[in-house]
C-alpha cells in the first residue's frame, strides 16, 4: 500500500540553523502518528515541508504517493493541516471562512459537509459570528474545520491543544479518533506527551533536525525498565543501606528509582528490619515522558 | 474545479466589508481635491482651449484613485494575510500561482474601478461630459488598475511590515501619480521637467485617460497605449516569476 507521508532524506537548513538533517519516515494509511521533540527540533519544518508551505533542500516528500512539489494539487488535496499558530481572518464569520476555503479546493456545493463538521466541532451555534469574536478554543475549533472541508484523507495537526481547556481538549481527541477510526490518517505533533502515549500507535522522535527514535509506542515504553516508588515514612527514616538510593521529595516522602522488583523487595524487607512504618507507597511505571526524557538525554 | 472563483470572491468580499474605508473615503478625498483646486484654479487656468480646469482636473483625479485604490488593495490584503498569519489559508490548497495572480489582480482591478466610477459620478456635480472617446477610457482604466494591482501584489510580498509597505506607498507610488499631470499639464512645465515626466508610466495612464474625456492630450494615446501595455506586461511577469518561486511566501 502507498503510504499516506512520505519523508525520504530530506534536508532543510535555515541560515546557519540545519533545522531538518537527513529526515526520513514513512506513516502508513490509516495510522495515528506521533511526531515528538523539543522545540527547534524540526517538526514543524517538517510538516510545512509536507504542506508545501516550505521547501525542501534536498529530498522527496509524499502525500498519498503524490510528490509535495511535483503533483502539488494531488498532494495537497490529500492533505488537511491545522497550524500551530491562532491564525484567522477577521473580516468573515464561520460559515463564511469555511465556504471560502471549501472554494479554494474547487468545491462549491459543499454545505452539508459543512454543517456536519460544524456540528461536530459544536460551532454550528457560532456560524454566524465573526471570527474575531471567537475565544481561543473556538479559534482553535475553526482551524480544525478548515482543514477537514475538503474531507482530506491525510490530516496534519501541529499542537491542537496548545492552550486549550479540558473540555474541548477531550471533545477534540474524541472527534479526532473518529476520524482516524474512519480511515484518515492522523500525524500530530504535541507537548502533552500523555496524549500522544494515549492516542498514538507510532511515535518518532526528532532532535536537532534528526530522527531519534521511531517505534511503535508500546515498544518505546519498554525502551526504559526505570520503576519509581514513593514512600510515605510515618516513623523513623530511610534503612542506611538504602539511604543512598533514596531521595527526599519533602513531607516525609522519599523517592527510590530501581529496575527490578527483586529491588523493591528487599527495600521494604529492609524497611521491615529497620522498624521504618510505611504510611503509602505509590508505584510508578515508566511513561512516554520518562522514555522521552531518556533519549532526548542519550542522544 | 478551480479554486480561482473563491479567492476572487474572497478578496472581493474583504473590500466591500469595509466599503466605507476601500470606497466612499477615497471619493471623498477626490471631492475635497476637486472643490478645493477647481475653486481656486478655475479662473486662472485653462490648460487646453475651450476646457475649463475642472473638466481638466476630474479625468486626472479618478485616474489617481483608481491607480492608489488598485495598489492599496492587493498590497494592504497581502501584507494583513502575512502579518496575521492567515495567508496559510491559501497557501494550503491546491491554487497554482497563476490563480493566486489572477484573483489579487482581478480584485484589485475592480476596487480600482468602482472607486473611479464613484469619483466620476459625484464630479458629474462640476461636469457633464460626452465622452467622445470611450474606448480609451476603459483601456486606460483598466490598464491602470492592472498595473498598479500587479505592483500592490509585489509589494505585499516583498514587504515584511506595514512600515515597509508605506514606504513603497509614500516614497514611490504617491510621487509617481502626483507628479503625473494630475493637477497640471506637463507643458507648463520647465524642459528638463517634462523630459522627466516623460519616463514616468503614470503619467501616460493620466494622459491618455484624459484624452477619453476631452479630446485633448499632450502625448499621442497611442503611445501611452503601448508604453502602459509594456508596463503592464513587464510587472506581471515580474509578479508571475516572484509567485512561481514562492518568493517570501513559501521559504
């Protein structure tokens, strides 16, 4: 099968800044992608790349087997992006922005398609607004409908949920992974790692313009075997063969990080000989963040 | 389908929402023009014989709001989309730059135009006119607005800041239509002068348009038709090849 994104050695360099070096990966149809990193690692040249907004220095990129610059109206016909920054035009309401953009894909009577994204996106209430009256989510929402109008198989989100509140950060993923459950193609780049851990089946990781890492997620969770307990001490303090290991986060709380629970073990046996009482223990598994964490430091 | 239609009607759109700013101000300040100079000047000056000075002055200042109108409407769009981030709505879609040219160029054309037909209708208070040449109207017109739509378009990409696009504005396009023959026929003025004005495209559009209305020109129309056609061929391609590259637009 075509993939859906095509990276193949694609290099970008800004000044003295090589934001993209040697970037290549392919995202299958119908996969819900994580594009993870720093800020400045890249990911937001390489989606202005895959979006034609910015040009390659060297190197192919695909949308549906469609080169971005060769075939560019096949390819970004294939495409949906919502862009990082806030950005709207004052001078239209809702309905009206969303009509002209559906013009702009050569599509005229596409109304009730329309209405439905509205709908799902809760703006149909807000259709004849003024875009400048929005509120932030609402902004954020209409970005989400403008890429979607011209129902692009392939959809780009670059930080949907910067800034944005709970609920309309749960009612996005929901409408979101219904898209994907449809078929579409999800690439999304975000700094809520737990969202990306929830949602995405295969992450890469960019630093410094290079692909760190790229696996399936639940691979990448076991990248780390690093276990973390707390420990709430109600009487007396850490063993001192363990006090080392241990360390002190306040509030008669202490942090032991080990890797194999042989360890915790014999922790809490030593906890037992020392008459230290324990008043909670919390267990802590390795998350995307610590995993995440641990090769931006490694690499 | 082309996407040509919606940014045409978009562009369309954004001017007449603001309609009182894009339209009935610049024939306001084409009024405040005609009253002040034609009350000063009428009976001092007669440029050609048997034309009084306010049917002289009204051909020149429509054409003036057309070229700045035509200008400021292409270039003030581009530069909003970019200051505000919103022109990733059209570079996004499929439009090829040809249908990106055509819909800023169009719309500027006909924010150029309705301004002028405005500006000529509230003169039709000062002067009735036959308008024996109407052919060279409407060339005029409408080569002048292309012209300066085309530049308003480079200009929008070739500025970063407002500040960059008022300078364009201040330091080129309004000497070149105020020392056009807009208030004055360039024969009044010192030989050196007029051989200056001469390589001034504005002032052939000024001059020719005139003619449409009076009968009378200081150059032959024929070779302000050509020179404004070259013109008008020289910056569009020159606009077409900064599109094409994605010159500040797709870096």
């Amino acid at each position: 099968m075509i993939p859906a994104i095509r990276a193949a050695a694609l290099h970008k360099r800004f000044g003295d800044l090589q934001a993209l070096n040697d970037v290549s990966l392919d995202i299958q149809q119908g996969e819900f992608f994580g594009l993870l990193g720093p800020n400045g690692a890249g990911k937001t040249t390489l989606i202005s790349i895959l979006a034609g907004l910015t040009r390659a220095d060297s190197g192919r990129a695909e949308i549906m087997g469609h080169d971005v610059r060769r075939d560019y109206r096949l390819a970004r016909r294939a495409l949906g992006v919502v862009p990082q920054e806030l950005v709207y035009d004052p001078f239209f309401n809702v309905r009206e922005t969303l009509r002209i953009q559906s013009g702009y894909f050569g599509l005229r009577h596409n109304d009730s398609w329309l209405e439905e994204v509205m709908h799902h996106l809760d703006l149909t209430r807000h259709a004849d607004k003024g875009t400048q009256s929005l509120s932030g989510g609402m902004k954020r929402r209409l970005l989400v409908a403008q890429a979607l109008v011209h129902k692009p198989p392939v959809i780009v989100l670059d930080e949907p949920t910067a800034g944005v509140d709970v609920d309309l950060r749960r009612s996005l993923w929901e409408f979101i992974a219904r898209l994907n459950r449809e078929g579409h193609t999800i690439l999304l780049t975000t700094h809520y790692l737990e969202e990306a851990e929830t949602l995405c089946k295969r992450i890469a990781m960019l630093k410094a313009g290079r692909v760190v890492a790229l696996d399936e997620t639940r691979n990448l969770l076991q990248h780390t075997n690093e276990h973390c307990v707390s420990l709430r001490l109600a009487e007396g303090g850490p063993p001192s063969s363990w006090a080392a290991r241990m360390q002190t986060v306040g509030d008669g709380s202490w942090r032991v990080s080990f890797s194999d629970y042989a360890e915790l073990e014999s922790l809490l046996a030593a906890l037992r000989e020392g008459g230290v009482r324990v008043s909670e223990m919390q267990l802590q598994e390795p998350d995307l963040e610590d995993v995440f964490t641990d090769i931006m430091k490694r690499t | 389908m082309s996407g040509f239609p919606a940014l045409f009607y978009k562009e369309l759109l954004r001017f007449w929402k603001v309609v009182v700013q894009t339209v009935v101000a610049p024939v306001v300040t084409a009024l405040l023009y005609l009253l002040i100079f034609s009350h000063v000047l009428e009976a001092h000056v007669e440029v050609y014989p048997g034309v009084s000075y306010t049917q002289f002055l009204v051909p020149g200042l429509v054409m003036m709001s057309m070229l700045q109108n035509a200008f400021s409407n292409s270039s003030s769009s581009l530069i909003q989309s970019k200051m505000t981030g919103n022109i990733v709505f059209v570079l996004l879609p499929p439009l090829s730059y040809l249908e990106f040219f055509l819909a800023y160029l169009g719309a500027a054309i006909l924010r150029g135009l309705v301004v002028g037909l405005g500006v000529w209708a509230v003169t039709l208070w000062f002067a009735q006119w036959s308008l024996p040449h109407l052919g060279w109207l409407l060339a005029f017109a409408l080569l002048a607005c292309g012209i300066l739509g085309a530049l308003g378009i480079v200009a929008g990409i070739w500025a970063e800041k407002y500040d960059q696009l008022a300078a364009f504005q201040n330091f080129l396009i309004l000497p070149l239509t105020f020392l056009s023959g807009v208030f004055y026929s360039i024969h009044s003025l010192p030989a050196f002068w007029q051989s200056v004005s001469h390589v001034n495209p504005v002032f052939y559009l000024i001059d020719g348009f005139r003619y449409a209305f009076v009968g009378h020109s200081d150059t032959d129309p024929w070779l302000g038709l050509l020179v404004a056609t070259l013109c008008f061929v020289a910056i569009s391609a020159l606009t077409l090849v900064l599109l094409r590259s994605g010159y500040k637009l797709r870096h």
